[in-house]
C-alpha cells in the first residue's frame, strides 16, 4: 500500500455511521431535481420567483414554488416578504446556501473532466492546451 492510499484511509477514518447517515441526507438534499439549479440562480443574482422561473429553464410554477419552499426549510433560501402593493416576495441563498454552493464547486469540476475524452483528460491533468 502506497503513503498516498494510507493516508486517504486515515482521512476518512472518523465517518461513523452517524457522518455516514448525515452525509446521504446532503447528497440526498442536493440531489432533489433542480434544486442546484435553483441555488445557482440564487448566488447568480435572482430574487424573485420570475427571475428563478427565467434562470431555471424547463421548470414548472409548481415546482419550483415546492422547491422554493423546501430550500427554505432546510435553511438554503430566505424568504422575505416586503409589504407593499403589491406585496412582494424575495428568496435569497443564505449563508449556508452560498456556502453549499461553494463547496459544490469541486464536484462540477470533476464532473467536467469526467466528461472529458481520456485523451482530453490526459491533457487537462498536464495543463497542456487542447
């Protein structure tokens, strides 16, 4: 066994079965169908439910008030409610939303390269143009 894969054993180590547990329920989170998207459009600026709809395309009214409604609850999106005529309804990422979103970030990497081809990869990793 190489230091490299002793060391990552050693990492990852402290997961019990309680991390293991908490951490399914925050890929589970993220994993909810447009909910990235809707995050994304969040830290990208929109704050009102049409500037969602137009920034998340292909989903419905419904669907996106349910998961609008959800991100609230677990504590990604604030929803703020200005007392005007017509009233009106802000959502904003909140600090754990934005955080989330940052640390999303490594896996959109990944996710980028993955689709590479193993030629493209091969130079990617050596940071060498295409």
């Amino acid at each position: 066994m190489t230091s490299a894969e002793i060391a990552a054993l050693r990492h990852y180590q402290h997961i019990d079965d309680t991390g293991c547990r908490v951490f399914q329920d925050s890929l589970e989170l993220v994993g909810r169908r447009w909910t990235g998207a809707i995050l994304l459009a969040g830290v990208r600026g929109a704050r009102r439910f049409g500037e969602y709809r137009a920034a998340v395309i292909g989903i419905s009214d419904r669907l996106l008030a349910q998961r609008l409604k959800e991100l609230e609850s677990d504590g990604l999106i604030e929803r703020t409610v200005i007392p005007s005529s017509p009233v009106q309804i802000r959502y904003a990422p909140t600090t754990d939303g934005q955080e989330l979103m940052s640390l999303l970030q490594p896996l959109v990497d990944w996710s980028h390269r993955r689709r590479l081809t193993p030629r493209d990869r091969v130079r990617a990793e050596a940071g060498t143009p295409g």
